[in-house]
C-alpha cells in the first residue's frame, strides 16, 4: 500500500503594513499638550526676511458724489417736442379735415365729425358746442379751401381749450419761505415720476428745490424720488416706509425754509381704496403743510390715456383738495388729444404740464398754440 500524501497546507498571506489615511495618525497618539490655532503665531515678513517692511495705511475710497445734470432748458419744449406730441395724435386733426374738406356736408358727414371727437375723449358737452360753431361758420365761409379750414378749426379748438387761463406752475410764495407744490393723483400715472421731471423743469428755469418724499406706502417710491433729486442736486426729505405722510411733509418744507430753497415739491400717497381714508391723509398732509404757510399749487397728475376713467379719478380727487392744475402724463402714446379738453373742462383748471415721453427732460408747460398746431398738422 503505498503512503498518502499529505494535504497540501494552506499558504498563510501577511498583508502588508496599512498606510495611514487621511485624517489617521501614524503612529500610536501620544498624549502631549496642544496649542490652539489662533495662539500660533506667525513670522513677520521682516522675521522672515530680515528686512524692515513699511506698512501702508488702507486706502479708503471716496464716496463718490452722483453728476449733476443740466436739464435743458423749459422754454419752447413743447414745440421742440412737437413732432412726437403729432404722432399720435394726428388721427384727430387730420380725420376733421378730411370730413369739413368733403364736397357735402350732409347729417351723416356731421355725425362723423361727431363720432371723430367723442372717440378722441373730448367729452360730450365739448363736441356738441364744436360741432355747432363749426356747422354756422362753415355755412358762412361757403367755400372751404384746405388752409380756411385749417384755419377755422385752429381757432375753434383753441376756443375750447381755451388761451387766456394762467398755466404758469405757481412755485413762489409771495414772503420770504418757499413756494410749496402738492402733487397727488393714483399710483401708476406716474407722480412720483413727474415730481422728479417737475423738479428738472425748476432747476433748468434756475430755482433751488426740495423734494419731500411722503409717498410713504408705495415701496421704493423715496428711493425713486431721491435718485431724481440727485441728478439735479435737489436734497430729498425722505422718512420709514409706511411712516406718516403728514410728517414727512411738514419736514420737507421745514428742510427747504433752512435751507432758503425756492420751491419745496411733495410727492403724495395715490391710494384709492376708500374715499375716505384718501380725503383724511390728504386733507393732513395739506394742513400740516400750511402750518409752515400758504399751499402755493396742488397739481393732479392724469394719465392721458385711461380717457373717461382719468375724469372719474379726477373728481374723486377734486372732492379731496382744491386742484389747481393739471398734468396729463404719457400724451405721446395711444393717447387722444381731446382729454386735454374734458379734463379742463370737468374740473374747471387748467392743464399747466403734459408729458411725451420716457425722458428726463419730456415734461414740458402746456402751450394752447403748439399743441393745436401738432393735432391738425402744418
């Protein structure tokens, strides 16, 4: 028999020694005192080097103060801006025209004529009294040649807006303080915006002005504000959001009496969610104004475009203060050039300021002349 093998034994493998990982230590820790990280100091670069190194003070910046701006000058800016106020509202000018210039002027021609101005938001009232002056002087002029018609419907709507009324912005108080201007209107026609360019139209005609932001409810509307202020170097009497009007108010011309300011402008709150609490903030602010002296102006601020619904919010605020002229912003869009008429005509004053545009300098004083010259056209 012959012997059997023995089994084959089983190798025995040693793994070779484990390198330390991340975060392992080498060796078995010993216990040693330990020094936090901030007690280690470091060399200093002239330990270092063995070279003294100066040591520089921090450069602090200067605060950068905003540029002025030069508005350009107010007189005859309507006319300069006459191309883009004719634009849109050509449609008016150039439809009665074409209607007065038919051979028969039957009922049907006269009820377009008609048609033609209530659809440009001149009002019922003020279309009636158009169309019946232009019915008699067309029948006496009997021929009607291009320029006579022309002619009798440039005078005949300077007639109904009227050229002797005062458009002058009252901004001088008639004593030693300031004028003071009220601006009101609901939020979204662009006050807090026209406060800004009204401001640019003082600086440019030479006046010093105070800005008070008392639009407190509005979000960013004092930042808005102020950053028109600065471009023209006008200081802004801003307070807390949500703070009180009235205050903020009193402030901004107490800052302008200090200051020997020619004009203090205050941009109002144009919430329209209950008459009442519009006519109690209002009738403060105005108050608490005249404490310091006379309201010199009270400007209501419309969009030209929202036509019969502007007329609705100008009573409402003609109910609130005693409104003594009107800017029609945004003239330059789909705006009809008649609401230059209803509007005077429902509140009974004048439009002083209209605006034809985004830019700074589009806020221009309302010229009867220019502005009928761009509705019919040359």
């Amino acid at each position: 028999m012959g012997v059997a093998s023995a089994p084959p034994s089983t190798p025995t493998i040693t793994a070779p020694p484990a390198e330390p990982r991340v975060g392992d230590e080498a060796e078995t820790p010993r216990d040693e005192p330990r020094r936090p990280l901030d007690d280690v100091g470091l060399p200093t670069a002239e330990e270092a080097t063995g070279t003294p190194v100066a040591v520089e003070d921090p450069v602090v910046a200067e605060p950068v103060a905003p540029e002025i701006e030069i508005p350009e000058p107010t007189a005859g800016r309507l006319v300069r801006l006459r191309a883009r106020l004719a634009r849109s509202q050509n449609s008016l000018g150039k439809g009665l025209l074409t209607l007065l210039s038919r051979e028969h002027l039957d009922e049907d021609t006269w009820e377009e004529i008609e048609d033609t101005l209530l659809t440009a938001d001149v009002g019922v009232a003020p279309t009636q009294e158009l169309v019946e002056r232009l019915r008699e002087r067309v029948k006496v002029l009997g021929t009607r040649t291009p320029q006579e018609l022309r002619t009798l419907l440039r005078e005949e709507l300077l007639a109904l807006i009227g050229t002797e009324a005062d458009r002058a912005v009252r901004t001088e108080s008639g004593t030693d303080t300031p004028g003071v201007v009220m601006v009101v209107g609901v939020n979204g026609t662009g006050k807090t915006t026209t406060t800004g360019k009204l401001a640019r139209v003082l600086v440019a005609d030479g006046r010093s002005v105070v800005l008070g932001a008392a639009d407190t409810f509005r979000a960013a509307a004092a930042d808005q504000l102020q950053t028109w202020g600065e471009r023209v170097g006008a200081r802004t009497v801003r307070g807390p959001e949500g703070g009180d009007p009235a205050s903020i108010a009193f402030d901004a011309v107490k800052e302008g009496i200090a200051e020997g300011a020619d004009v203090v402008l205050v941009d109002t709150a144009g919430r329209l969610h209950t008459k009442t609490g519009l006519m109690d903030e209002l009738g403060k602010v105005k108050r608490v104004v005249e404490k310091h002296g006379p309201l010199d102006e009270v400007l209501l601020v419309l969009d030209a475009t929202t036509g019969q619904n502007g007329l609705v919010q100008a009573r409402v605020f003609a109910e609130v203060v005693d409104i003594t002229g009107i800017v029609l912003t945004k003239l330059d869009g789909t705006a009809k050039g008649g609401i230059v008429i209803a509007v005077q005509r429902e509140l009974g004053v004048p439009v002083k300021l209209v605006g034809l545009g985004e830019g700074a300098d589009d806020l221009a004083p309302f010229e009867p002349e220019a502005f009928v010259d761009a509705l019919i056209g040359d």
